[in-house]
C-alpha cells in the first residue's frame, strides 16, 4: 500500500471490539515509535503500556476509553529533551508526537484502529499511574478493532481544506 493510502484509510476509531490486540502487533507498533526521528536523537518519550482490565479502569477516570481494550500513554522527559539555544524551546512536545503518530500510522498498517486523545485530565493520569514530575503525559492512543463500519478513505475530499488554502510558496 503506498503511504498516501495508508494515511488515507487511517481514521478516529471510537468503538472497539471487546479482542485483545496480539503481542506481535503491540511489539511492531512500539518498535515503530522507537524508531520515529526525534530531535538531536535524544529520544525523551515514554510510553507507558495499559491493557488490563485494572489499567484501564484507571485510565477511564481521566477520559472515556471508548471500549478500546490497549492504551499507549504517551509521556515527554523533559530532563532528557532538547531545547533550542535562541529561545529554550523544548522539542518532547514534538518528539512525543512524532512518535505517537508512527504508533498509529503503523497500527493502521496492521489492521488496528486508533484514535489519539489530548483531552484527558493529567493530573488524574499522573496520580493513577505514579508518573514522575518530570515526565508529562501527553497524548494517549487508544488502540483496538472497531466494532463499527470504517471510515471511508474518500472524506478527505469534502472535509479537508485544499492544499491552495493551506501551502503557501514562498511567501504568504
């Protein structure tokens, strides 16, 4: 399948299946998050795995689960991330989503569905999990197979903007 498919057919599942996803599909999507770039290489994400019945009860205390049997709570180290010298920028938020994305591109790739959720509580998640003070969750990506019918590989086309709104050459 050529990556523009891929990233096509890729959709936010909020239905799942009450079906585990195998070990070897887990073990390829985190090997994916390993390997996606981060600054200077410095890898600060941490990925914190939650697939028992207890995790995830723990885990609908901050956001709905939408019955997704795995989670991957994506976390950013911020005293192992780079930051730019001009202005102290600090890459984990980037890095953590560069990672999180290839979790789920490549999920999608092995016939798991996804959706990836910023809008939990972290406090919650921090405090259900014993996270440190200076690792931040971030994202959270719910993974499973839907119990539903998949989005259409087309919606792009009438729920995207054109590229001639949003790719400007060389000047805006």
């Amino acid at each position: 399948m050529k990556f523009i498919e891929l990233a096509k057919k890729r959709y936010s599942c909020r239905k799942y299946q009450d079906k585990p996803i195998e070990p070897e599909k887990l073990s390829e999507i985190l090997e994916a998050g390993r390997v996606a770039p981060t600054a200077v290489n410095y890898q600060p994400q941490r990925i914190l795995v939650v697939q028992s019945s207890e995790g995830l009860a723990k885990l609908a205390k901050a956001y709905k689960s939408f019955g997704a049997p795995l989670a991957l709570i994506v976390c950013a180290d911020h005293s192992q991330s780079w930051k730019r010298q001009y202005d102290g920028k600090d890459s984990a938020d980037t890095d953590a989503a560069i990672v999180t994305d290839h979790m789920m591109l490549c999920a999608a790739d092995l016939g798991v569905d996804s959706v990836w959720v910023e809008a939990f509580n972290p406090t919650v998640i921090r405090q259900e999990f014993d996270i440190p003070e200076h690792i931040e969750p971030k994202y959270i990506l719910m993974l499973g197979y839907s119990s539903g019918e998949p989005r259409s590989p087309d919606r792009h086309d009438k729920w995207r903007k054109p590229l001639s709104e949003t790719v400007f050459y060389e000047k805006f």
